[in-house]
C-alpha cells in the first residue's frame, strides 16, 4: 500500500512542477513542446506500477544501461576523461 501512495505523490508533485513550468514560460510559443515532453513522462510515471509488478523495470533498466555504455564507447564520452 505504501507504494501507491508513493506514486501517487510522485504524480502529484510531477503535475505541480508541470504546472509551474507552463506558468513560468514567457510566451505561448513553447507551451505545445512542454505539454508533448510532460505528457510523455506522464505517461512513464503512470507505466511504472505495471512495470514493477511484471517485473520490466529491472529489464528495461538493463537495457538503457547497456545503451549507455554502447554510446559512450563509441562516442569516447565517459568517466575516464
């Protein structure tokens, strides 16, 4: 039970800052790229308790970590600079 009160904190405070954001952007000109960008994390903070319970999170963490390391070797980028 404590995790869905922790997601739904998360949540929460992710469409407040959101929320800020689109309030401190001067301008309209922006709003449609920051409403896509917040959308897709929306999105990821609503995907992550099935995630959790299917037990995806660890995989896809894996995966984005190998994609990391690829990167920064082919790029040079990384901790040995």
């Amino acid at each position: 039970m404590d995790m869905i009160g922790e997601w739904i904190r998360d949540i929460a405070v992710f469409l407040i800052v959101s929320a800020a954001v689109l309030h401190a952007v001067p301008g309209k000109d922006y709003r449609k790229y920051i409403r896509f960008f917040t959308g897709l994390i929306l999105i990821l903070l609503l995907a992550e308790p099935i995630l959790e319970l299917s037990g995806m999170a660890r995989r896809f963490e894996a995966i984005c970590h190998q994609n990391m390391i690829r990167e920064e070797a082919v790029t040079g980028d990384g901790i040995f600079e």
